[in-house]
C-alpha cells in the first residue's frame, strides 16, 4: 500500500455551538463529511475526519448562565451530546475537539501571537451592532427595522450595541489578496453561486474586523492582555489547525501531512467565517489556507422554517428511531441536490424508503440471492460465456467508480446515488428480461451465469453504497460472504475480487424493510 498511502485527505465539520441539543443541521454537515471519510478511506487515501464542539463565547455562556451551570459544566454536558449523535449516526471521524482543550488555547495563542508579531492586529476601540446568536458584527447598512422598532441582522438574529476596548485584525488590507486567491483556486468556494456572493461581498470592501471582547471572560484570553478575551470566531476557526497538531508543523507531524484541508464542509450561514475571514488570518500569519469551503442548504420542516419558537425542530436521534440509520443518512443525501436548501416531509421519506430502498435495490438483492439459495444450492454460481447484455450490465457496475470519484469530488451527493441507482435500475431490467426463473428448466447454464452477473454487479453496488448506507452495505456485503479485506475499492479494479463460484453463501434476509403507515 505504500503508492496509497501517500494519498492524504482532511475533512473538517464546524465545530457545533454547546448552547443547544444537536438537531438535524448538525446532524446533515456531519453526515456529508462522513460519506466523503468513508469514500477516501475505501478508496485507499489517509483520511483524517474531525468534527467537535465550539464552547466558547457570550452565547455559551448565557446559555450556561440560564441553566445555572458554570460554562466548563455546562459544556462538558452539552459536548457529550454531539459525541452521542456521532454515535448513533454512525459517524466515523478520526477526531473530536473541543475548543476547552488546552491543546486547542495553546493553538490559539500561537496564532494570535502570530498575527500580532506581523502587525496584522492592532489595538483599538469598538463601537457597533452586535449579534450574540450569530457571534458576529454587522453594520449599520446591513440592518433591517424589526417588528418593534428594534434592528434585525440579515439572519434575523437580534442585535446589541457594542462599545468597548478591542484588538482589530486588518481585514481590510486582504481585499485584493482574497480577490487574486479567489480567482486563482477557482473551486475554493462551492456551489459557485455562493462563490459569486463572497466575491461580490469582498468586492464591495471590507472592515477591519474587531477581534477581541472585554465584557465577558468565557474565552481563550489574548496573550499579554488579561483584560482582553479573543473573538469567538478567530479561537473557534483554529480548531482546523489544532487538531493537526499546531503549532506543531515539522516534517512528520500531522499538519505536515494533512495540511492545508482538503474540505471545510460549512452550511451557508457560516460561509462569511470560512470563506473570507479564516482564509484572510491565515495567510497573515504565513500559514496555507485550505482548498475547499463548500456552503450546504438548509433544511425546512414539512415546509416550514425551522425554529426553536415554532417547536418544530428535528432531532436526528428521533429520525433514525423512526425510520432507520441508513433510511435517514440515504435520503438526507438524495432528496436535494447538495448545495440547496432541502425540505424534511415524512411522504417524501417515505417514498424514497419504500420505492428507492426496499422496492429498487432491496429487492433486487433478495429476488437474486433468494434465486441463487435455492437453485444454485446456496453457492456462488458458475458463469459460462458472458453475452453482450452480461458484458453491458457488468460494464455499468465497474464503470461506476470513476463517475463516483468525480462527484464525491465535487460533493454532488445526490448525483453519486443516482449514478449508482442508474445501475440499479439497469440490473432490474435485467433481471426482468433475462428471466432467470424460466431458465432453471430450459437452460440452468445460462441461469447460473446470469445469477452469478447479478450478484458480480450487487456485490459492486454494495461496495459503492458503503460510504453513504453502511450497515445495510455491510449486511449484503456478508449475504455475498465477501470478507472486510475485500471491502475497499481496490476489490473493485482488476476482476481479483471477483465472486469466486462455488462460495458458499448465508442464507439471505432482505436488509430494507418497508415503513408501513398502519404498523407505525
Ligand atoms: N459554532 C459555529 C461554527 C464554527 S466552525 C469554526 C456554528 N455552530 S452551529 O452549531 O450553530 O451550526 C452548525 C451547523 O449547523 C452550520 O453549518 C449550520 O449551517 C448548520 N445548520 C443549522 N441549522 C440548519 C438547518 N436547518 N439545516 C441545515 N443545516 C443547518 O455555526
């Protein structure tokens, strides 16, 4: 493996705020990180997959403040909880970090001690609009009146004023800097529409921006100055860097291997952080910014915004009870093109789960195998010639992984299943036009080869569909007894993984169970 494992890849969740209980966003940046981890991992690369929790800052601590905790009580509850979703999601990060760490406070130091060594943060004073629910400034411009008479930020988040000493990080210096940055990585920034809107943003001037607080204590303290703790978002941004070891970067470490990120997964209200701020402290303090933000939607209740106020949030824990852990991961991938908002309705769910799941690909699994335990003596069967619709079909199955790899490379999720599910109906007009059933009397050669081309062609859409469903992966998987060495992409390329006929195989069970409305 020493060719692949040159091959490195780090995918990066935000940290998620402590001040509530996970819900379905968390759960939908997580999960397309985690289909992305598991692709490279198969597909033989060195993958490193973080995720964890962001604990600092003024909303935490009111948070902490009304649940009449300490913050560091608090925050080690509320974390826990996140680590319990990664759980039951069946998330596979390499790595949980919590920005309490005092790996992570000596990250922070470093950096600010950085950009305060180039003079790149200046001392100054602050006097503006503040939003605690976003943690951001905003400006007068980008206010909007609201219902009584109050200013409203453009996320609909209330605002205070602010007037108070602060450090500043010259932000507006790096307007051309971005703006040539942009225009030389020109997939750092995905959808392209929310690549247009950052560069018109930073097209249209940008402030420097204040980065320090002095009314609170609930963060990493500025180095030199007690009197002053950093911004949330500058501590919060750095946990990218910490958890690969800096300010540790020598030869051998692991921000030498897996740095600058390959993907800052982000939804599109925290694309301003990423996409400008975090690039612009990055290369003030001589270090690489990372090579992909990408902005996902946001997901509606049964068409409605969703919102703590109108008790319609959806907790993933409630979601995978219902309707079933690869159910869950499959359709928040599949419903909507990655990039756009997505709406959450039960018949949409419940479609995908019925026609999709257990009509399209379960039963196409369980007509074969069940055809194969009971003609073929529950063994691999022998294939004799391959005709030019074996050769189409298995054709469409090994020419999958390339596509695959493309999407996965743009995060086109809903794209990579359909490619796959493109198979999957090929494979069901297969079945149908080859009737394997009428061949058991007339021809049971010709049977057992187009048994053994169907389970050739699930074995490979098992293989394919382990990043994005993988316990149902792994239980076909096993139906086909094909071990966990054979599990990686590479069984895949040269025919060595083929099935091997004679192979005895356990008795199959079908892996996607209808929802019946009655039932539940
Ligand atoms: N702590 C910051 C991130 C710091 S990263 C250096 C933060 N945390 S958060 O907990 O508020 O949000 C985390 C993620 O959840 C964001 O990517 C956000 O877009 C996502 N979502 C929150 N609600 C959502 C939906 N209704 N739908 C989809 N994603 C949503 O921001």
């Amino acid at each position: 493996m020493s060719e692949t494992s040159a091959k490195t890849y780090y995918v990066t969740t935000p940290i998620y705020y402590v001040n509530d209980a996970p819900h379905i966003g968390h759960a939908y940046t997580t999960l397309a990180c985690d289909v992305v981890a598991r692709f490279k991992r198969l597909d033989g690369y060195d993958v490193k997959f973080l995720t964890g929790t962001d604990e600092h800052g003024q909303k935490v601590e009111k948070s902490a403040q009304a649940a009449g905790v300490a913050p560091q009580a608090f925050t080690d509850r509320v974390s826990q909880n996140f680590r319990d979703l990664a759980v039951h999601m069946g998330f596979s990060n390499d790595d949980f970090i919590r920005t309490t760490e005092d790996r992570h406070k000596l990250a922070c130091k470093e950096i600010w001690q950085r950009l305060f060594a180039a003079g790149e943060i200046y001392l100054g004073s602050y006097a503006g609009w503040y939003a605690v629910r976003d943690e951001a400034f905003y400006t007068e411009a980008e206010l909007t009146d609201g219902p009584q008479g109050n200013k409203i930020a453009p996320s609909g988040a209330e605002v205070e004023w602010v007037e108070e000493p602060s450090y500043f990080f010259k932000l507006s210096a790096w307007q051309d800097k971005l703006l040539a940055f942009y225009d030389a990585n020109p997939d750092f920034i995905l959808p392209k529409t929310r690549r247009n809107e950052v560069i018109s943003f930073v097209k249209g001037g940008l402030q420097d921006l204040s980065v320090s607080r002095t009314t609170f204590n609930w963060g990493v303290p500025v180095p030199d100055d007690d009197d002053h703790i950093m911004y949330v978002w500058l501590d919060a941004l750095t946990n990218y860097i910490t958890a690969v070891g800096f300010p540790e970067t020598e030869e051998g470490g692991e921000y030498a291997k897996y740095w600058p990120a390959d993907l800052h997964m982000v939804g599109k209200d925290i694309l301003r952080f990423h996409a400008v701020y975090w690039p612009a402290f990055l290369m003030a303090a001589g270090l690489e910014p990372p090579k992909r933000v990408f902005a996902h939607g946001w997901w509606t209740n049964e068409g409605q915004k969703i919102s703590k106020s109108l008790g319609n949030v959806i907790d993933p824990f409630d979601l995978v009870e219902r309707y079933g852990l690869d159910q869950v991961r499959y359709f928040m991938l599949r419903e909507v093109p990655f990039g756009n908002d997505g709406d959450f309705a039960h018949r949409a769910m419940v479609q995908r789960m019925n026609g999709e799941l257990a009509n399209d690909y379960g039963n196409l699994a369980q007509r074969v195998l069940s055809m194969v335990a009971k003609n073929c003596g529950g063994k691999v069967p022998t294939p004799g010639d391959f005709t030019p619709d074996d050769q189409a079909l298995l054709g469409a199955a090994r020419n999958l992984l390339p596509k695959l790899r493309e999407l996965i490379d743009v995060q086109a999720f809903n794209e990579a299943l359909e490619a796959i599910w493109v198979v999957i109906r090929a494979a069901n007009g297969y079945v149908d036009a080859q009737a394997p059933w009428k061949l058991r009397k007339e021809d049971p050669d010709r049977m057992a080869t187009v048994l053994y081309v169907l389970a050739e062609c699930i074995r490979h859409l098992a293989l394919m569909t382990q990043p994005f469903m993988p316990e149902t992966s792994a239980k076909m998987l096993d139906q086909l007894s094909i071990g966990e060495e054979a599990c990686g992409f590479e069984a895949l390329d040269a025919g060595e993984g083929a099935l091997i006929p004679g192979t005895a195989l356990p008795k199959p069970e079908g892996v996607f169970p209808r929802f019946n409305e009655d039932e539940a």
